[in-house]
C-alpha cells in the first residue's frame, strides 16, 4: 500500500466532525482511493449523470450503465423491453436509439423503460467505484438534493469526477466544489487538497456559472458537434429531485 493508499485508508472525523469529504478529480486517480470507505458520488456534467438524473426523475424505471457498447447490443439482443444508448466522442452511436442528450431523457420517452447507456466518459468511472459503500449519481439538475441527503450520511463521501477520458475537467470539478459548498455549511468536513481546489474553483464560477464553464473545453467539443443547447440544460440548478442510487446492476430512485 503507497502512503496516499495508507492515508486514504485511515482518514477519521475530527471531534464533532462529519468525515472526510475528497474529490477525485480523474478516474485515473481512483486506485489511490480505497472505494469500498465511502459513499461515491459520479459526476459527468456533460452529459452522462446530468441525463441520468434527468431520466431518472422523469420515471424511468432504471438504467443500466455499462462499460461497452457491446454490452448494450447484449441487451438488445435479449429481447425490445430495454431502451439502448450509446455516445462516444459526443456523438450518438450508430444504430442506437439515443446517446446521452437530456433531451432524449424526457418523460415521453423513458417513462416506464429501462435504458441500457454507455458513455465516454462517467459510466466508465461508475464501475471503477462499484466497490463504494454507496454509489449515487450528482448533477447541477439535483444538487441540493443531493447535497441535503449527504448531509444525513454518516459516511466518508468521495465526489469522483469523470473528467474526459481519465483527464481533468472544469465542469465536474466545479460541481464537485458546489456540492462542498454546500455541505461546509452542516459541520466540519475533513477536506484532502482536491476538494479545497474544487471548493476554490467553485467560487470563482457562482456568480455565473454558465459563463465560467464556456470555456471547457469540452464544451467546445459540443459546441463543434452543435450541441450548445445539451450545455445549457446541463447547467440548470435544481430542476429535478431525484438521486439515481446503484442497486445491482440498476441505478434507480433512491427511496
């Protein structure tokens, strides 16, 4: 075990404190953590949780993250009750019903269904954390939600970003930081370096926070692919209240 393993591992409250509260700002850093002492929250704001959360909220019975898009195409093959998505590089995949636009997670289309989904990006940093404690899925869409059933966790809490593929992102680090702003305001944390940067970003961005992320650049990659509007609604503030929780397989409304 490395002394950032040895670290990760033996992190307690302080007195009266809440527990550690860290980010991990790429899955590429998650082997330094050990998953199984927290509760893990995903974060893909472009668009994968922000769709998921959407979904999720709009009735959808569950949805069933995978890694590949072969493992979507498996479930096709079982049979039409599950709904396929797949997106990579931004763009829906060929012959798939959807990608992971919000819009095509709307009440009319996934109400009732299951959707099997694979992204670029946050379903694969989902099953790099499936050890967790808990795994549940954050977004701009649910985030005081979010944040206020957090705050009745008794738990170490990990806020993975999913970045873009295993690099940095500013938006997933920025929702990192609102969530930490959020939870500062209920008791005493223990924060490790990356969630006092994510803390710090998330000040810089508040007062606008659409302005701050127009320059991401993987909202570039989406503005190029036409996609601005995905961007926008990515961005609304609490608009649903549904967490998905990882049940299994699923991830579904957490009761």
């Amino acid at each position: 075990m490395t002394n950032t393993q040895n670290r990760k591992a033996t992190s307690t409250p302080p007195l009266g404190g809440r527990g550690a509260l860290e980010v991990c700002l790429s899955p590429a850093l998650l082997p330094l953590y050990k998953v199984e002492e927290y509760i893990v929250v995903i974060i893909d704001i472009f668009r994968a949780t922000s769709s998921i959360c959407y979904g999720i909220d709009n009735g959808a019975e569950a949805i069933i993250p995978v890694a590949q898009v072969e493992e979507c195409i498996a479930y096709r093959e079982k049979g039409n009750d599950y709904l396929i998505a797949a997106e990579r590089d931004g763009s829906v995949v060929t012959g798939f019903d959807f990608g992971n636009s919000p819009f095509s997670y709307t009440a009319e289309k996934v109400a009732g269904k299951t959707v099997v989904l694979t992204t670029t990006n946050g379903t694969h940093a989902l099953h790099l954390s499936r050890a967790a404690k808990k795994v549940v899925i954050g977004s701009f869409l649910n985030l005081t939600a979010l944040s206020n059933w957090l705050k009745t966790q008794n738990e170490n809490i990990l806020l993975v970003c999913a970045g873009w593929k295993n690099n940095f992102n500013l938006e997933d680090t920025a929702f990192a930081g609102a969530v930490i702003d959020n939870l500062k305001q209920s008791g005493e944390y223990t924060l490790d370096d990356p969630a006092i940067a994510a803390y710090d970003l998330f000040q810089l961005a508040k007062s606008d926070i659409p302005a701050y992320l127009s320059k991401t650049s993987h909202g570039e990659r989406m503005r190029k692919l036409g996609i601005e509007q995905d961007i926008a609604f990515c961005l609304n503030v609490d608009i649903t209240t549904a967490i998905p929780v990882l049940e299994g397989e699923r991830l579904v409304k957490l009761a």
